[in-house]
C-alpha cells in the first residue's frame, strides 16, 4: 500500500435496541439484502449462559466465566437462515429458553466478561461487511461503525407482538407476565454501569411503535444505502 493509501474500512451496520423489537428479524434481512455477514451479539451473551448453565458455573464464579468466554466460538451461517451455531451444530433453540435469557441478561451485567467478548464479536467484521444488533454494539463493540440504528418501541408494544407471536404458534402466554419480563429486562439493559443499553449519539433512532416490519426494513435499507454506497 502507498502512503496515500487509506487502509480499506470494512462496513459494519449496528442496530442496538430493547428485548423483543425486531432488530433479529430488520438485521437478518439487511444481511440478505446487502450480502454482509451477520452477528447476533445477543446470542453471544445466550451461548455463553447455555454453556455456563451446563457446567454448573455459577455467575460469582468469575475466573470460570472469563475461561468459557475465552474459549467461545459462533458462527451465523447465512444458508442456515443466521441461525446460531457452534462447531458446525445448529444451537439457536437450546438459546431461548427462559432459564437462558435470565442467566445471559445477568451475565451481560459483568464488566469482565463483556471485555473478554469483545474480540469474538470484532472477528465478525469481515469482507465484503457487518450487520450486527444487539444493545452496545455501536457504542461500544464498532464505535466507528459507519452505520447506526438504534430501533425502539414502547415495552407495551413489544409485549403485545411477543404475545401474538406465540399465541400463533399455539403456545399458551400470559400479556402481563410478557409485559412484566419485557419490562424487567429492559430495567436491566439500561441500567448497568458497563455499556448501557442507549442509542449512540450518532445513530438514526426509529421508533417502531406505529410502524409495520416492511416500512421499518424499507426505510432502513434506503438508510445503509445512502450511508455506505451514496457519500
Ligand atoms: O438480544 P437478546 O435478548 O438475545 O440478548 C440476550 C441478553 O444479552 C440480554 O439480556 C442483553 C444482553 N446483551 C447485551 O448485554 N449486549 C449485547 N450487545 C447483546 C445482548
């Protein structure tokens, strides 16, 4: 490289937001439409639990933490629809159970074992870019991401569409339980010490409230379009 060169950046596209707004479902799509490669930081944090939970490690139990995110390795294959896996196995159910978001929610509270996954979840950015979502991710994983979504919507709604969701899988679910857990998380998401769930200040923020999936992906497509491709 000459030394009027610039170093090629490699694009990375953030969506940070609350539990259960649809930034899965908006960066997988991006992730199709624009080709990138995809990182699901939330089931960093779910891996880790499920393992942790497996080995009997306990959340005082930091060295262990620290070891387990140390060894961790994910992958998202785009022809298994990003699904969740390791070591070529599809993990992505064993990630939801409710014993899982509870640990992994705790466990992403500790300011040790976030840094230890820093760097897993950094390898991600790779040719031809990055979609990633989660709650920090461009604040503090890609702070100089050059494109930011933080995608919001009020805890009643997305109580309301979790709600909907299961009950059209035939599973029985309680509104105020949903409400209450959503709420809970969201509590806990933002009010931790180490990298708060907030929108970067440089980030375009939606509020999905009132919005339909297909004019959320539209006009954030129009968004990484113009950012990445335009300027
Ligand atoms: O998005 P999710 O529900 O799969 O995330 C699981 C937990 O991990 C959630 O409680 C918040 C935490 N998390 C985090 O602290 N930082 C991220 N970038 C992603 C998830």
């Amino acid at each position: 490289m000459s030394s009027n060169e610039k170093p090629m950046q490699i694009p990375v596209v953030t969506i940070d937001g609350p539990a259960g707004v649809g930034k899965g479902t908006l960066a997988k799509k991006l992730a199709q439409m624009f080709e990138f490669n995809y990182l699901d930081s939330g089931a960093v944090y779910r891996a880790l639990s499920v393992k942790a939970l497996k080995e009997g490690i306990q959340l005082y139990d930091l060295d262990q933490l620290i070891e387990l995110a140390s060894q961790l390795s994910l992958e998202f294959p785009q022809q298994e629809g990003f699904a969740a896996h390791i070591d070529g196995e599809n993990i992505d159910a064993s990630l939801r159970s409710e014993e899982c978001s509870s640990y992994a929610s705790q466990v992403a509270t500790i300011s040790e074992v976030r840094k230890e996954l820093l760097a897993l979840q950094r390898r991600f950015q790779a040719v031809p870019g990055l979609i990633g979502d989660g709650r920090d991710l461009g604040t503090v994983v890609f702070p100089q991401a050059k494109v930011k979504i933080f995608l919001d919507a009020s805890c009643e709604e997305r109580a309301q569409r979790r709600y909907k969701q299961l009950i059209a899988q035939g599973i029985s679910a309680s509104f105020g339980h949903l409400f209450d857990s959503i709420r809970a998380r969201d509590e806990r998401d933002r009010a931790r010490s180490t990298a708060p769930l907030v929108a970067a200040k440089d980030a375009m923020v939606i509020d999905s409230t009132k919005m339909s999936i297909e004019t959320v992906v539209s006009s954030s497509a129009a968004y990484v379009r113009e950012r990445l491709f335009m300027e």
